[in-house]
C-alpha cells in the first residue's frame, strides 16, 4: 500500500493493517519518513516517539498514549510484532494534527500537514 507523506509517495515496508475496524501503521517506519525520532524500550514495550515538540509514549496493550504527560485515549490498542509497534493511524491526526486520508480499499494512506 502506497503511503503519500506531505505530497510526496513514500515507499515503507509495512503496509497498514486493518485490525477490527482500526486502521494501523508501523510506528517507526512511519515516523521517520515524516522526520521524527522512535526509542523502543523493550522490557516494558513501550515505544517513544518524538515529533518536532511532542513526546508521545506508547505501551503495548495500552489503548492510550501518554502525550506530553497527559493520557490521550486511541481508538485501536497498539501493539508489537516482530520488534516494530503498530499504532492507529488516527493518531497522526488526532493528536499529532495531520491531515488524514485513508482509503484502505484502494490501499492508500495520506498524510500531511
């Protein structure tokens, strides 16, 4: 599934997963191809993401993330596979303020700013 990040068609291994009615994206793959940072702490399962000002933490099983230091809720639970944390992509828009496009018929997932 072709990924459109700002305009531009970003090819990332990992297409998004439809999973009861949530559409998910691996966490890391995502965004770094939008310029933010990930750490994975793999003891606790829980991945960091670091976008321009925002710190977002995500706990495998969680059907939250911590934003900022305030509990956020998502509307999929993350989760891990094979050492990348899956989350909805929703949150890109809901939390983060991209612009959403998602068309998992046709495979194509949009976002921008």
């Amino acid at each position: 599934m072709p990924y459109i990040l700002n305009g531009d068609m970003v090819d990332i291994d990992g297409e998004p997963r439809l999973e009861s009615g949530t559409l998910f994206v691996p966490l890391r793959k995502v965004a770094s191809a939008l310029g933010a940072s990930v750490d994975f702490e793999p003891s606790t399962k829980t991945a960091i993401l670091y976008m321009n000002d925002q710190i977002a933490t995500f706990t495998d099983g969680k059907k939250s993330v911590d934003l900022n230091g305030s509990d956020t809720p998502l509307t999929g639970t993350p989760f891990v596979e094979s050492g990348e944390t899956w989350v909805p992509v929703r949150f890109f828009e809901s939390a983060l303020g991209y612009k959403l496009s998602a068309d998992p018929q046709n495979g194509i997932v949009e976002l921008s700013q």
